[in-house]
C-alpha cells in the first residue's frame, strides 16, 4: 500500500501545476484506499510473487483508484456536493470546471498507465467497468425522484455505480497473478459482492450515519431523491398516508420543506428500512466470504502459502464492511 | 467513412436508453468527422491494404471520435455553452450530469474497443493524447482571464485541446498501416500543425464569424474571457487606453457592458489582430502539407498508390483549414 500511494503521487504529476494541486486535495483528504488494497491483495492471494521493481500489481491498483476518483470529481461536480470525506470538496474549492478536466486527466493517465504495463486482458477489464459505471450513473440518474423503480432496477445501478470497479479491482489481481479461471471468476465475483454490500451499506448510513463520522451529511440522498433501498424499504412497507409523503418528498423532491427529513428518518426507524437494507449487505458479504473459499488453500511451504492471511484480511473486509458504522 | 459512421453508431449503444440517445443528438448534429477522416486517410496513405471486415482503422477512428465528442460534452458542461453546431447543445437538452456521465462513458468505451483492438502502440498515442487535451483545457482554463499569457503559452494551450488529438490520429493511422518510423513520425507532424491551424482559425471566428454558417455565437471566447490570439494581438497593439478597455473586459470580464463586443471587434479589426492570427494559422498549414511531402510517392502499379489522391485531400484539407470562412 505504500508503494501503491508513491505511484499515486508520482503519476498524478503534471506540467499543469493545477491538476497535482487538484488531485493533491483528494489524495490528502486520505480515501479508504479500498480498491487498490483490494487489487493488491487479490494479487497475492491468487499467488503473485514478484517483488521490488518488478511489482505489476502495484500500478494497476493506482489505475483504479485514479478510475475511482476521477468518478468522485465528476459524481460531486453533478451532484454539487459541498462535502468529500469530511472536507470541502474539490468542486467546491477548485470550482467545476477543474474538477471535470482533472477527472478526465486521471482517467486518461489511468489508461495511460495500463498501456506501458501492457495487459491487454488487465485493459479489458477496467475499460469495460470504466463503461459500466458510467452506465450505472447514467441509470442511478434516470430512476432520480421515480419510486415506480424496482428492487431489481435499483441493484442493477449500485452493480453498475459501485460494484464493477469493486469486481473489476479483484480480478485485476488475478489476472496479473496469472492464476486460473477458476481463481480469476472467485476474486472477480467476492469483488462484485463485496460491492454490493459495500453501496448498500452505504445508503443505509445516509439515513443514519454521523456525518462526524464519515464526513457525509445524513439526508444527502433524500434531498437529491435518490431512490435508494431504505426509501424503497420505507415506501412499499407504508400507509396510504405514508406513500403520499414519499411521493411529494421524493417524487417531486423541489417541494421539500423543513421537518421533512426528519419524518423520512422516523418512517425508516418504523418500518426497519435500516435493517432490510443491512439484511441484504449482510448476505451480499457472506456470498463474497463464500466466494473466497473457491479459492483452494495453498499448501504449507509452498510460495503462496505465505500470503494465506490475505484471506482472512479479505473476509474481514467483507464482515466489516457489512457492519460499519452500525 | 460510411463504415466508420456505422461503427459510431453501433458502438454508443448501452442497455440505459438515455446512453444512445445523448449521443445521437451529437451524431445527429453532424460533425465534420474530421478527426476520424484523418485516421482513415492517413492509414490508407501509410499503405494500410486490408478490406472489409479486417479493416482496423475503421475502430480506431470510431475511438478517435469518441474520445473527441467525449471532451465536447465535458467543454459544453464546463462553460455552460448552449449551443453546438447550430443546434441546442447536449447539456442544454439533457443536462449537465447527463452530458458528463455520457462523456465518460465514450471515454471508457473508445479504450474498450481499442483493447478489443489490440495495439499497445495505438493505445499509447490515444491514451497520452487524452491526458495532454486535459492538460490543454485546465491550462486554458487558468489562463482565463489573463492577459499576461505569452504567446507561446497560448500555443501551448491549443496544442493541448486541439492538435494533440490531430496528431495522434494522423499517427495511429499510420501505426495501422505498420508504416516505418520516418512515414509516422511525417503524419504526426502533419496532424500536429493542422490541428494547431484549426484551431487558431477557429478562435479567428470567434470574433468574424457568421453565427448562421457555424453555428456558434460571435464572442463567446470576449464573453468567457477567453486569452486567444486575435485579443492578445489586439492588446499588444493597443495604445493605453484600449489596452485598458482589454483590461476591464477580459482580465474583470464580469464587468463587461453592452457595446464592448462591438468595441472589441472593432479594435481588432483595426489592429488587423484577424490578419495575425490567419497568417499564423498559414504558416502551420504549410508546414503541415511540408511534413506530408517526407511520405515517399508509391511507385506506380505498387498496392499503395491507388491511394495517393489521399495525399492531395489531406494538403486540401490543410489548405482549406487555415482559409475556412475567411
């Protein structure tokens, strides 16, 4: 991880002193760092052995977390969020225009980057999530203020918007380990569920969370009406009374006006919205500690074998992520 | 370029309806394609011969245009244009988070074709080229505003969001055609200096065009305060008094009143700040058709020379570019 950071820093250098400065602000405001860890020790695990200079691993998870932040820079420019991880957010103190153009700068060093490491299946794999999470975005948006979306259509956006950067990190792995399909299709599916869990969660703490805490404001969601779990959960679980709030809440979300999102916080609480949703993260994490078990245990003394606790670090990720902040 | 056409078409489609239909109002809206053009000319120069479903240059010209009308969304979005080629822009139509995601999405998608592809050396000119057009426009953008941009900054500036992408395209053309060095390296600089006579014509326009012929306003750049060439000639030339008139509307250009643009055209045309930048924009295109001169002629009755006409299309362009609506 550490070496990962140096790439980090070293690569977001340009001779356009405003993109380090940008990038810098965001690199600081110190992301989980998730999906390089999860690049990193997928690696391992599936049994890369190189080291030193010759580490591969280490540039593709700094592609992907250069992947995953220009996404925040354009999510917060669309979104306008004032707020990233606790600190005012690039947009905010940049403005918008830089926030873009540095989020396609990252996005094509990103690119940049897997050229001159030259996997072509490596490239293939992140270009297609770099698309799909796009897409997931662009359907995130379009079920905006519309509570007729299904259960369905919304995990088909989280899939999109969170979890194929999280599928496509652990696959990465593999791919550079050279491990077999077989370990390739486990790290790629703990990653998708992982991912899963991880955006469920998620919005859970957007109706819950302490925005102390995780530098989020609580509500963020329900004023843009995004129609996530918990709201869905709270509207198909309520009255008549309690689904015409949600629709002029929601639906027409322009109308909000004070107490409103302090009643949409009490009917969570009523209708355990919190809890179905965490239910589902819940089995979304046991499906990904499943999926690692696929993986087969390394025999004792051999190369591998010293990486095996990278399992355990992977299963814990999975368990706590499923129970952060609860 | 029928071919190429359909490729665009068939390659912007997604399952989230909302994908194809953005992209179709660009498409729609009809580009002069000339980037793609350019791809395709300079691989058949280069003696690219494959045919029918083999043909590689096709893809990599479908990228090129992606990856051009991805940084068209972004532009429109980050400065709040309305109009693009004459018709309402996507933004206008779609909105601004439409616009980006879409953006992102023909990004990631030219790097999954090109990985589909296969050429580590095309991705390598197209993913670098991707970074220094981001670098162009934050570089741009921070010169905004500022008349103590030099010249060769200014030039710097429009190699970045212009004629990097022009030379890369003329190159992965020639890459395509596995054309030696010296014929590569020949179809950069062509693309280079054409793309560096583009655009100074086109902020040339900006201050001489007729809206109804190009479809953009008449001082957009005088609006955002945008440091081109004919106001930094302009302002050179300038006695105090219109060098403070410069001052107030570009360097404070909220402050700008009704009668400044007519005042600014004004003083460029008397300061023949047009002429300067059209005799500059020449200088490039001569250099452009130059560099096209390093491509030895095909031997008559050699596969390649049945493609020689296209040498004399891309010094027409060249010529035309920098002549375009004068």
């Amino acid at each position: 991880m550490a070496a990962c950071n140096r790439e980090i820093v070293a690569r977001m250098q340009s001779d356009v002193p405003l993109i380090p400065q940008l990038a810098a602000h965001l690199v600081a405001a110190g992301g989980k760092r998730l999906r390089p860890l999860l690049v990193l020790a997928a690696a391992r695990l599936a049994g890369y052995d190189k080291y030193g200079e010759d580490m591969r691993h280490v540039g593709v998870a700094a592609c992907v977390e250069f992947i995953h932040t220009a996404t925040l820079l354009h999510d917060d420019v669309v979104d306008n969020s004032q707020l990233r991880r606790g600190l005012a957010s690039a947009n905010a103190v940049f403005g918008n225009k830089a926030s873009v153009l540095v989020g396609d700068f990252l996005f094509a060093r990103a690119f940049q980057i897997l050229t001159a490491d030259g996997s072509l299946p490596v490239m293939a794999i992140l270009s297609a999530a770099s698309a799909t999470l796009a897409e997931g975005e662009v359907m995130q948006m379009t079920t905006q203020n519309d509570l007729s979306t299904s259960v369905e259509q919304y995990l088909k956006v989280i899939y999109g918007k969170t979890a194929a950067l999280f599928a496509a990190a652990c696959e990465t792995g593999a791919v550079v380990a050279e491990a077999p399909d077989s370990v390739r299709e486990a790290l790629r599916l703990y990653g998708a569920n992982l991912g899963m869990a991880f955006q469920l969660v998620d919005d859970a703490l957007d109706y819950a969370a302490d925005q102390a805490v995780l530098g989020k404001t609580v509500g963020d969601d329900f004023q843009e009406g995004k129609v996530t779990l918990p709201v869905l959960a709270a509207y198909h679980a309520g009255n008549e009374e309690e689904r015409a709030f949600w629709v002029r809440t929601i639906e027409n979300n322009e109308e909000q006006r004070e107490g409103d999102l302090q009643r949409a916080l009490d009917l969570i609480a009523q209708t355990d919205a919190i809890g179905v949703t965490m239910a589902r993260a819940q089995e979304y994490a046991e499906d990904a500690v499943k999926a690692l078990a696929r993986i087969p245990q390394a025999a004792p003394g051999s190369a591998r074998h010293r990486h095996e606790p990278l399992r355990e670090l992977l299963v814990d990720v999975a368990l706590y992520t499923a129970n952060r902040a609860r």
